[in-house]
C-alpha cells in the first residue's frame, strides 16, 4: 500500500473525529442551544472533509483541508471543555489545585513552598477522593512540583482568569500539543496527532485535572531531531534545552527523560567516531543548558526557603504515599500478590530503568525511537504507577522517533565480556527486587464479616472485619477501602484495638468519614490495611449480582382508585437472565416524591393496610414475585414503586429495580 493511500486512510479517520465531536456536543443543546449550530457545522465539516480527502490531489489544497480538520476538532475540544467546565465546575485532583492555590499565594506575596495547600480543597471543591493519602493516613498538602507547574497560571490570573483557570490552561496546553505535534511530524503523519490525542483518555485527563498536559509541548519541542542538536549553532542551540528545562519545571515525569536523550547523544558521538572524554562534549553542551532554564524560575524560591523548596519537589519521590495506579501495583491492590514492603517498588523501578539504560547501549541504534517512552516502561513497576505516566509520553515518542535520523549508524563492535558487564548487574537487581516485590507479603490478613448500607442510597456506611497480624512485628494499622481502583480517605476505628501485636487477632467495626468514602453496593469493593511500609488488602466483597426488573415498566395512563393494577418483579442475573428460583423475597415500597418533600402514599399492596410499605412476597418458580396495587386516593403527584432484595445474612437491601410512577384519579 503506497504512503498517499495510509495518509488518506488516516486524514479520513480524523475527518471522523470532527463528526465524533458533534455527537458529543449533541447531548448539551437542550442547556445549552447555541452549541447546536457548532455542532451542525462539525458534523458537515466532517463530511466534507472525508470527500475533500479522497478527491482533492493539488497538494496546497489538500494542506488547507488538513488544517481545516485540525482547527475543527480543536475547536469540538474546546466548546467540550466549555460544557464540562460548566456542567463539572470542581476540581477533579489535588495536583491542579495546588498548582492555581500556590500561584494566588504567590501573587499575594506568600512562598507557596511554605504554606498548606489544604486550602485549595475547599476553594476548587476537590473531592476527598481526589487526595494523596499517605500511609500514615493523612493528606498530602505540600506543593509538590517545581516552580513552573504554578508559574504557568499567573500570567492568567494576574489578567483576571481566576475560576477555573487551572483546567482551562490545562485544555489550551493540550490544544498546543497538538498543534506542535502537527507542526513537528512529517506531513503524512500529521493526522496520527488528531487520532491519538484525541483518544478519551487525553481528553479525560485535560478537563479532569492531570496537568501533564503543560509539559508535553514543550517536551515535544525539547526533544525533536535530538540527534541533530550538535549542528545548531548560535540562539539555536538554546532552542531545544529551553524547551525541555521548561518542561523539567513542571513535573518530575519528564526528569527521567533526560538520562535518555543524553546517552543517546554520546552514542550517536560514538557512531561518528568521537573517543574519550569528547564523547560527552554533545550531551554536556545540551546538558548544562537545559539545567540552567530548569533552575531558573526556581532560583527565587531556592533562595527563599531551600528546605521548603526540596521537599516540595521530592515529595512525590520521597515515598510513604498509598500505592495506586494501573500497573505491576494493581497485583498487590486487588490480588494482595505481593505489598508488603512498598519501598521495594521503587527500587526496582530504578533497577529497571538500568536495564534500559543498559539495554539502549547495547543495542543501539535499534533502540534509537524508544528513548522517550523508556521512561513509562520503568514507572509500570514503581508503587503509583497510574495511567498518565504510562501514555503521556506518546505524542512525544511520535514526534521523537519521526524526527531523527533512523539509517543504520556504524558502532564499535562491543565484546560479549563488555556486553555481560554493562547488563548483567542491573538485571540481577531488577529481578531480586521483582522478585522482593511479589513474595514479601501482605503484614495483615483483612476478612469482612459483615457491612451495614444506607438502604435505598445503596452505599455502604460500616464495614466489620476481622484482621490478624501475619507479620513478625507489631503493626499499627490505618484501614481504608478502595473502589474503582481509588484508596478513599481513612476510614474511622468504631471499636477494635489501636495496634495489632505479631500474631494477634481482632475485630474493628469500621465507620465511613464521607459520603464520597462509602463503596456502592452495586459494585464490589475491598477494605485497605496501610501500614509504615505495606499495605494489606481484603478479598472483594461483592453484593450478589441478583437486580428486579418490573413489567410493565411503566403505566403510562392514569388509573381509577379502586382499580388493581398486577406488577410483577423479575430475579435476573448480571446479565439480565432469569433467575427461576422460589421462595426469594420480594419486597416493593411505595413513597410519594413531591416538590416540598417525601408524601407517605396510601395505595394497598397486595390486600396490606393503606400506605404499607415495604409489602413483601415471594418468588414462584421461574423467579416472579408478583403484585397487586390499589390506589385509595386521588392526588396531583404520582405514586412511586420500587422493588428490592434483601440480603439474608446481613439484612442490607440491594438489587433495586428502575422506579414505577403511578398517577390515581378519580
């Protein structure tokens, strides 16, 4: 297949996105009924787009086709994020947050290196799910990022830009990316930029607050025709470590890059012939000028308060925070393989990021595209690995691995000797520690007994456990659960002992803090042991998968007091499968819901007393409990129905069917 029928196919599929975008604005034009006409104009210039794409052959014409889908779909993102800003207007992490706090702090004078940023919770309404929980218990609450992660938010407040001003920089540094990736790719890849970055997670991560965002375009440009840095001459020079000391500046993902792009630099010396210590000429020249842009901006806060500024910026390396994220540490958060010394995870995210090192010298030039997405191979293993360091790295990679010279380079043939002592050392490391990792176990072995739900809410407000003391010291346990793969806040000891000796048993009622703590019922969720070093983790408690569905689903007429109306309720499964089983009790409320408040109704179930409820029956053979309702009087608002089960060990309801309004006339 030639390159012009590839670009095509891929121009057409970021056609697609402009049509994709007006399906998603499509949902908002009843609130918001401008957003029609965008969407409407999306939707045509996707069409257009998609035959401009295969019938245009003038090449000017087609650029001007591209960009027209370029700056379509940027525009979809940005009357998206509008809408999400509008609909969702709190902060979805505590890392933006801080960053918008710690530039108003800085405009008022204050070192924001020196102040809680416990504040920001409360003024950008972060959930308390969107913390950084040490194992301690407590929530992090230092800025925890160099300068330019703030700096970036001033110029926007200082112009008045105060609400919302941490997602919307965050939306235009994604918009940007883009844009350079477009800019930096060869023209038959452009289109890559569009389908990629515009995948939901990124456009998740923007609006939702993960400020990875601001480093990836100036990381793109930072490490752009990398292999040709050594033949710029003059302000040139400055072009590339600019942009990567900026991009040190906002996060530490990016530090981890650098070692890379450096040893590249020395091999691709190596290739050339270079010897000695001129072999570092290249990479020290790029070297010392992206230090000095790095430690610009953070010179005033260095100078401020030192100790202050390092241990804001090693926070999130220093350790003691809750293990979380999507990679090797999911197997200790949900299987309880492994955990039970966390330090370990980190050692062996350095040990591998050895292998690699050592793996780029001894196969270059193969490795030679690979050198920016190293880093995430490394962070999989560390014990917060979560999913913005394993796939923000990708447009970077694209742009990196587009942009270099990819012919073979003639290297020093080097000696299998030469080759065993280079790998063999940090492979030996890495699989002591993976292997540390995974067979020092979890400390505490967590049971849930039993829990107590806040009923129709369907949460889960106490749990009962039983925990004993594997481990041969004496443990002082904070407990927590975790659903949806987030460690909410600590969770409070009812009763049960402040510490565990070696071998001791206990049982701890435990209460929620928050509402945003309590687990839903209808999805499972495991109670979290966190220890000084290790975390233990319950097997999950799953609610049984059994739910009611009621025929009909809705009566859609007004009945006559007086008249019965027959409703049955279906046991299924997970699947929606019948559950032909007898004997299973049924229970059906009835509730009015009226604009002043909660109305008790006074329809008979089943021949009960007037306004009973809940009214219960059993299950026949195939599953059905069935029902019949009487309305005794007349009212302006509806009565409502809605079925339940109940668990038969713990008494918690659960399995609630969809809800059945019924009008009673006269």
């Amino acid at each position: 297949m030639n390159s012009t029928i590839v670009s095509r196919c891929g121009w057409t599929a970021a056609s697609a996105l402009l049509i994709v975008w007006a399906f998603l604005l499509f949902g908002y034009s009843d609130s918001y009924p401008m957003v029609s006409a965008c969407e409407v104009v999306l939707g045509l210039l996707g069409i257009g787009s998609i035959l401009l794409t295969w019938t245009v052959e003038d090449a000017r014409l087609r650029r001007w086709v591209e960009l027209i889908i370029l700056g379509g779909t940027i525009v979809g993102f940005g009357v998206w994020c509008w809408i999400q800003i509008r609909v969702a207007p709190s902060y979805g992490t505590d890392e933006v947050a801080f960053d918008q706090y710690a530039a108003q702090l800085l405009l008022h004078g204050h070192n924001p290196y020196m102040a809680s940023m416990a504040p920001s919770f409360n003024i950008f309404h972060v959930s308390p799910n969107g913390f950084t929980f040490r194992l301690d218990g407590t929530a992090v609450t230092q800025l925890s990022y160099p300068s330019m992660s703030f700096l970036v938010y001033v110029p926007f407040l200082w112009l008045g830009l105060n609400i919302q001003a941490g997602i919307i920089v965050n939306c235009l540094a994604w918009a940007i990316a883009l844009v350079v990736g477009y800019a930096l790719l060869p023209r038959d890849l452009r289109w890559i930029v569009l389908v990629l970055g515009f995948m939901g997670l990124y456009v998740g991560f923007a609006v939702g607050g993960v400020t990875d965002a601001i480093y990836v375009p100036l990381l793109m440009v930072g490490i752009a025709k990398w292999d040709k840095y050594h033949l710029l001459e003059g302000w040139r020079r400055w072009i590339a470590p600019t942009a990567l000391g900026l991009a040190l500046g906002v996060k530490q993902t990016p530090w981890l890059v650098l070692p890379f792009v450096l040893t590249a630099m020395a091999l691709e010396s190596e290739a050339a012939g270079v010897r000695g210590m001129e072999l570092l000429r290249r990479p020290w020249g790029y070297l010392w000028r992206t230090v000095v842009i790095f430690i610009a901006p953070n010179v005033p806060f260095m100078i401020w308060n030192f100790h202050g500024w390092l241990h804001g910026v090693l926070t999130p390396i220093e350790g003691g925070i809750v293990p979380a994220g999507e990679g090797y540490i999911a197997l200790s958060n949900f299987l309880g393989l492994g955990g039970g010394n966390l330090t370990l995870y980190g050692l062996l995210g350095l040990g591998i990021l050895g292998v690699l090192v050592a793996a780029l010298i001894a196969t270059y030039p193969k490795a030679k595209p690979l050198i920016i997405f190293f880093p995430s191979i490394a962070l999989f293993f560390v014990a917060r690995s979560f999913a913005n360091y394993l796939t923000m790295l990708l447009l970077p990679l694209l742009v990196g691995a587009a942009s270099v010279d990819l012919s073979h380079l003639k290297l020093p043939r080097r000696s299998t000797k030469a080759l065993a002592l280079l790998l063999i050392p940090p492979v030996v490391f890495s699989a002591t520690m993976f292997v540390a990792t995974a067979a020092i176990g979890q400390p505490l072995s967590i049971q849930i007994q039993s829990v107590q739900t806040t009923g129709q809410l369907a949460t889960v407000i106490r749990v009962t456990v039983e925990v004993r003391n594997e481990s041969s010291s004496t443990q002082v346990p904070v407990f927590s659960t975790e659903s949806g793969g987030a460690i909410t806040a600590p969770w409070n000891i009812l009763t049960g002992p402040a510490t565990l000796q070696k071998g001791e048993t206990a049982v701890y009622e435990l209460g929620a803090p928050n509402f945003f703590a309590q687990p839903q019922l209808t999805s499972g969720f495991q109670v979290v042991g966190l220890t000084k070093e290790s975390m233990s983790v319950s097997a999950p408690f799953l609610a049984t998968n059994w739910h009611l569905e009621l025929t009909p689903e809705a009566v859609n007429m007004p009945v006559v007091i007086g008249v019965p109306v027959t409703v049955t309720a279906t046991v299924v499964d997970a699947t929606n499968q019948p559950v032909r089983r007898a004997g299973i009790g049924v229970y059906l409320g009835q509730v009015t819901y009226a604009q002043g408040g909660l109305v008790y109704s006074q329809a008979i179930i089943n021949a009960s007393n007037p306004g009973e409820t809940p009214v219960e029956a059993l299950t026949n053979q195939d599953g059905v409990a069935t029902f019949t309702i009487s309305g005794t009087q007349a009212a302006v608002d509806p009565v409502y129905f809605e079925a339940n089960l109940v668990n038969s060990s713990s008494d918690y309801p659960y399995g609630y069917s969809t809800i059945l309004p019924i009008q009673f006339v006269n």
